[in-house]
C-alpha cells in the first residue's frame, strides 16, 4: 500500500484512478491505511464480504488472493496480476506501463 500511496501523484499525472480493496472489516482497513507509509489518498474500501473478490475470482478456500487490475472507463478488465506469494506485486513502472496500453487499446 506504501508502496502505490508512495507513486500516487504519478497516477494521477497519468490519469489513472486508484482504488484499493481489503477483506478486512472497515475498521480494520481504515486501521492498516493509517499504519501505511505514506497513508493512501487514494480510497481504500472494505470488501468484508468478498463479494469483489469472488466476483474477480481471487478467492480461494476462504482467502482473497492477492491481485491487480486495471479497468478501463467500459469497466472491462484489460490487464490482470495475481500474486503467486503474498509479496508478489507489480512494480508501479510496470503498472503505469501497463496503464498506457489500456488507454491506447493495446492491453497484454
């Protein structure tokens, strides 16, 4: 979460909008947001349901898997990363990278 917070005015530049999800109760996300350094500007929403997680399919034997995407304006998903270990993220080049393919149609 440091980590995209960290990047963000670099989205924004870029025109992208952030939004991060947690399984956690909003209590909780709102408490791991406040621990991040920096803490998120970006919304930071709680799915305690799983309803989000389930509907991506990054949920598996009652743990949401980890995982990346980006949506373009039609809300499809154009580029998808899910994490193999639960430090597996894309780095933020690679992201705005990727990001820059959607907006021109050329997703991988």
């Amino acid at each position: 979460m440091g980590q995209l917070a960290h990047a963000y005015p670099r989205f924004v530049a870029a025109g992208i909008a952030l939004v991060m999800l947690s399984v956690d109760s909003p209590k909780r996300t709102r408490q791991l947001a406040g621990e991040a350094s920096p803490p998120p500007t970006f919304p930071v929403l709680s799915d305690i349901d799983a309803e989000a997680t389930v509907a991506y399919n990054v949920f598996a034997d009652g743990i949401a898997i980890a995982a990346t995407f980006l949506i373009d304006t039609a809300a499809r998903v154009r580029w998808t990363h899910v994490a193999k270990t639960p430090n597996d993220r894309p780095a933020v080049d690679q992201l705005l990278e990727q990001a820059a393919l959607v907006r021109a149609g050329a997703a991988r």
